[in-house]
C-alpha cells in the first residue's frame, strides 16, 4: 500500500511550455489539471506560450474550469525551449516545480513526480527506456559516446521533464549564464537528484521535432563550448605536445646531420615539411576557431540583456481551491 502524499500548505507549480498546440491545448490541460485536483493540495498551471502563430492562447482562455486555476506568460516572439522554461521558473510560485512537456508526458507521472521529492529528493529527472524520437544508429552511437564522455553532468535529453523543490527553483534563478542546459545547471549547483522511469506518450509524437545529426552535432558543441574549458584546453595542449614533438625531431636532424655527419638523413623534398606544416596550421587555427567562440560567449554573457520579453500575462490563478485566494493581486 502506497503511503498517502503529505502536501499540507504546500503549492506545485506546473510549468508548461506551448508553442502553436490549438489542435491538442485542451485535451491536454484537463487531463493534467484532473492529476493535479486528486493531489488535493494548492497548484498552479503556469503555460509560457512561446510566441504562438496559432488560436492557442484563445483555446487555453476558453476553459472556464482550467483558467481558475491558469496562469499565462505569452512571450515576445520565439525563443528556445530552456528559455521558455526559465521564464516559467522565474514567474512561478510553487514550493515544488514540475516541468511538464504536454507532447510527451502523461499526467499520472505528477504524483510519482512529487512523492519522489517528499521522501528528500532535491532534483527528480524523467526518464525514459528508449528513445523518444527515431535517429539513426551512428546518432546513437554518437549520443552514447558523448554521453560516457562526458565528466560536466552533460546528457543529451530528448525531453525535460523534470521536478525540483523551492531550493533548486531558486538556485537556477541565480545561475544566469545564457547557455541555459538544465543538466549542466544541475550539475553546477549540486543537490540531491534521483531519476524516475517512465513510459512516454506516442499519441503526440508527431508535434516533437526530430533533429538530425547535424543539428544535434551543433547543438552539443554549442552546450559545451558554453559549460566548459575543456575544448580549449585540450586543443592547447595537443597543439603544445605536437609543437614540442616537431622541435625535438628538428634538433635531432640537426645533431645527426652537423655533429655526426649525417647530411643525408635531412628530408628531401617539400612533401614532409608541409605534412608537418599543414597539421601544425591546422591545429593553430582550430585553437583560434575555438577561441573567438568563447570570445563571443563571453561578449554574450556579459552584455546586461534579459533572457526574454513577456508581452501580455492572462489570469489570476485560484492557488487555494474553495477559498478566495490569488497568488496575483
């Protein structure tokens, strides 16, 4: 027998992100504030709509029943998604948090969601046992390697859905870097995480866009050129070793050909001086390739911009039920 959810004055955000969902809004937001009603405590559902083209944000508004309980932030124009869920964490009011992908997750996992935090868990990350999107097997392989690679808590998510308490709200609201991938924030700020396995929906599959390995190639390099030294490092001390290499096997023709004599062992020809050359070169401005990315992350960085522009926010949402409380005055 399950142990009964203590969530006495206790509020749950729910943060969802909608970008052009007229067809499917609806359906998804009763369901999910059915889950939330048999938690029988305080909730909000927080949607960040991310510029939608769509009748959207009308369909959201037209639910009497849902809207009591609503909270919209409709955004300036498109943005990517970790932006869209930082504008939720920074507006919502909930002691717990739940980032909630209306195209891939089903609303029973809520309460597995929050059970998992009250028994001490800072962090509770979704997960799931395949893959959510189809890729290719040398993508697979790809993700793998990067994946078992990787010492910055990096893991390339198809999905966010993710629960974390008033702590962890707070702390991502304090980390402010621009590259805003969630598995590397958490990795900076530490916290006690757990995972939850759970069984993704197929019904909405069609909505998730599937990237090619082009585009998850760039977007890794992005996040980890934006997180981490380890690129320029590396490159600086491969191109050190290979520089030092190059300089012993140039004393050492040196020695041979002028202290004993051996003229003949001096390369003929261009072919191997510009062998060496060009893997030299090559390594010169691979270094300075990866140094005006960082130049322009810190030029991003440092400029005092907000991550986004809210243009409207619709509705007071009803944070205790039967009672006449807003959580905005």
């Amino acid at each position: 027998m399950k142990r009964k959810l203590s969530l006495v004055d206790t509020i749950i955000s729910t943060i969802i992100v909608t970008n052009n969902d007229e067809d499917i809004i609806q359906d998804r937001l009763k369901k999910i504030k059915k889950a939330l009603s048999r938690l029988r405590t305080s909730y909000e559902i927080l949607i960040v709509d991310n510029n939608s083209e769509d009748a959207t944000v009308e369909k959201i508004k037209n639910l009497k029943s849902v809207m009591s309980y609503t909270r919209i932030l409709v955004l300036s124009k498109s943005y990517e998604t970790e932006i869209a869920l930082t504008a939720g964490l920074d507006n919502c009011v909930g002691d717990y948090a739940i980032l909630f992908n209306p195209y891939t997750d089903p609303p029973e996992v809520i309460p597995k969601l929050i059970r998992k935090l009250i028994e001490g868990n800072d962090i509770v990350v979704g997960k799931t046992r395949s893959h959510i999107k189809k890729y290719g097997k040398v993508t697979k392989r790809f993700l793998k390697m990067i994946q078992k690679l990787s010492t910055q808590g990096f893991v390339y998510r198809e999905n966010y859905l993710v629960a974390i308490n008033r702590k962890v709200i707070n702390s991502i609201i304090r980390t402010r870097r621009k590259s805003r991938n969630f598995s590397y924030i958490s990795s900076l700020i530490g916290f006690k995480s757990t995972n939850l396995i759970y069984k993704p929906l197929k019904k909405f599959k069609v909505k998730i866009k599937t990237e090619s390995f082009f585009e998850i190639l760039i977007s890794i390099i992005d996040t980890v050129i934006s997180n981490s030294f380890k690129p320029i490092r590396f490159l600086s001390l491969l191109g050190m070793f290979l520089s030092g290499l190059f300089l012993l096997w140039i004393l050492g023709v040196v020695i041979l050909a002028f202290v004993f004599g051996k003229r003949n062992i001096v390369p003929q020809g261009w072919i191997s001086i510009s062998t060496v050359m060009g893997t030299l070169f090559f390594l010169l401005f691979s270094l300075l390739t990866i140094i005006s990315e960082y130049l322009i992350r810190i030029l991003t960085e440092t400029r005092d911009e907000p991550f986004y522009f809210i243009s409207e926010e619709i509705g007071k949402s009803t944070i205790l039920p039967r009672r006449r409380t807003l959580n905005i005055v």
